[in-house]
C-alpha cells in the first residue's frame, strides 16, 4: 500500500514537471516504482539474458550487482548501463563455486545494504547423446546449472529470511519441461532446476519469500556456441533461425518483480511465436 502511496506523490511530482517525463504513462510510473531502488544480483550477465536483464533492470532504476567469468564483459556493460544514468557494480564470480557465490552475496550487501532479488541465470547447454559419454560436459552443466543455482540461493537465503522478504528467480528452460535426443543431461539439469524452485516456494512462501522459474524456448544468445558436435551444433544452430531477443526474457522477469510484494509470478514460458516444441 505504501508503495502505491509513495508512486502516486512520485507521479504527482512528474506531472507537475512534465518535461521529465513526457512519454510515461501513469501505469508506467507506479510500475517502475516497485523496480526504482531494489537491489538485484544476477549471474550470467557477460551476455544473452542476463545482459539484456542487468540492462532492463538498471533503466527502471534497480541497484544491480553483476556477476560472470569475463571481466571485460562486465565493465563494458557496466560502463553502458553508467553511461545510461543506472547503477550497476559487478564481481567476477564462478557460480560453481560455493565460496565465490557467498563472497557475491556479501559483496552485495556490502555495497548496497540488503539483497532484494537474486537472478541464478548463469548456464551452459553443450548437449550430445548420452552414449558419446562427454562426461566433463556433464559435470559442466551440472556443476553450473544446478549447483550454480543452488549455491546463489544459498548465499541469499539467510538474508532474505531475516527481512521476511525477497525474490529468487531461477532460469530454467523449455527444456525444464521437455526431452529431445541430445538434451538428455541438459534438460535433466533444468527440470532440477524447477523442482529446486518448487520446493523452495513451499519451503519459504510462509517466510515472503516470492519463487519465479522462467523458462525461456529458443533466444538468440552464445548458448548454443560451446557445444561440441559440429553436426549438432550446425543443426541446433538452424533450428535457432527463428530465435527471439533477449531483451523479451528480461522484460518478463522485469515483470515478474515489478508486481506488488504479495503477488508472486511463480513461472513464465516463453517461446517464440513460431517455435512448436
Ligand atoms: P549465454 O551463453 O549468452 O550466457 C550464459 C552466461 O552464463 C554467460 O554470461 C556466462 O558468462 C555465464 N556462465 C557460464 N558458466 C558460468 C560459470 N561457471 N560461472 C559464472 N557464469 C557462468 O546464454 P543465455 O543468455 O542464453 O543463457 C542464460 C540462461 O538461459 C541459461 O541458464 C540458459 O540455460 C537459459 N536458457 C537459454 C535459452 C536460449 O535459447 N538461449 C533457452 C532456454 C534457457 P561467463 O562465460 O563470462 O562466465
């Protein structure tokens, strides 16, 4: 309620200084105010969605903490959000590492004084047939996929419980909910990850604590890129012919945020329009 409160003086305030904001409309303005402010950590922000995310998130005034392997990555996209009046602060960060995944949270409340949302979206999809046994493949996506998003709701949860509030949204996929050849490890990895989500919420929904899964079909990004089947690869590759943008992923887990503390959107699909399965 307060919130509501706080954006209609907000828009009061705009209106009376129309030139600040000649293209918003009151909508807009009560919608950005649940984002303006709230600190969000996302893993896998060197590209793809969580590139498109960190960016979304900033424009509506968020405080996000960054995180990837590729630091150069990160402070050009620092630098862009930056140039854009945002607020963005990153750490090079291993998300199969349970000590650089604490050391993230920390470094998050450090700078900014609390957690509000944490986005696990880091993720790897080498896919090969189980019978060519690429098991260092295996152990990627596992330790990455799964443990990765585990490890970045451990590092919050603490946090989250003591406020008796916060948002954990875990990327999982289409392939959380559906097999293909190839996608046997992969798509084992995502589905953990939306059992892992489910049984958070049911744990931590007494605690305020909101759940979303988003399950993304075919967007354009350097996914498909590190698997190691030239054929595959070549295939998967034309199937992607019809891949949407990344910045559709992120306007919808800016969605799922920007609804008021009571509503949790607990899981999103979203495919291209023109993709079957
Ligand atoms: P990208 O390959 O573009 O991005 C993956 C990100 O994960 C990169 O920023 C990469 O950064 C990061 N990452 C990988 N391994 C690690 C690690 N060990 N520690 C930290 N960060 C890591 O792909 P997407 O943007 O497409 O992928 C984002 C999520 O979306 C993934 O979970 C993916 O499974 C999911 N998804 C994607 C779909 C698609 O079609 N693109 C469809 C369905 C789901 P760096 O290498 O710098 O560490």
């Amino acid at each position: 309620m307060t919130m509501y409160v706080d954006a209609l003086v907000l828009l009061e305030h705009k209106i009376e200084n129309k030139s600040d904001y000649p293209t918003k409309s009151r909508r807009d303005v009560i919608i950005m105010s649940n984002i303006r402010d709230k600190v969000v950590i996302i893993t896998g922000v060197s590209s793809g969605i969580g590139e498109a995310t960190a960016k979304e998130l900033a424009l509506k005034g968020a405080k996000v903490m960054m995180a990837a392997r590729r630091e150069n990555r990160l402070k050009e996209i620092q630098e862009e959000i930056q140039n854009n009046g945002g607020l963005a602060i990153y750490k090079v960060t291993d998300v199969s590492s349970h000590e650089q995944m604490e050391e993230l949270a920390n470094y998050a409340l450090k700078e900014y004084g609390k957690i509000d949302v944490m986005i696990n979206n880091a993720g790897v999809m080498p896919l090969s047939p189980v019978h060519e046994k690429k098991v260092n493949e295996w152990d990627m996506m596992i330790d990455v996929n799964i443990k990765g998003v585990l490890y970045g709701i451990a590092a919050v949860l603490p946090f989250m419980k003591e406020r008796q509030e916060g948002h954990i949204i875990n990327v999982s996929s289409v392939a959380g909910h559906l097999v293909f050849p190839s996608s046997s490890v992969y798509s084992g990895t995502k589905f953990a990850v939306r059992a892992i989500t489910e049984g958070l919420r049911q744990e931590e929904a007494a605690n305020n604590i909101r759940t979303t899964i988003i399950c993304p079909g075919s967007v354009a990004t350097e996914l498909t890129d590190h698997i190691s089947g030239s054929e595959l690869k070549a295939s998967i590759k034309e199937r992607s012919e019809i891949a949407i943008d990344p910045e559709n992923i992120a306007r919808a887990i800016s969605f799922a945020i920007e609804q008021p503390s009571d509503v949790a959107i607990n899981e999103l699909v979203i495919r291209p329009t023109l993709q079957e399965l």
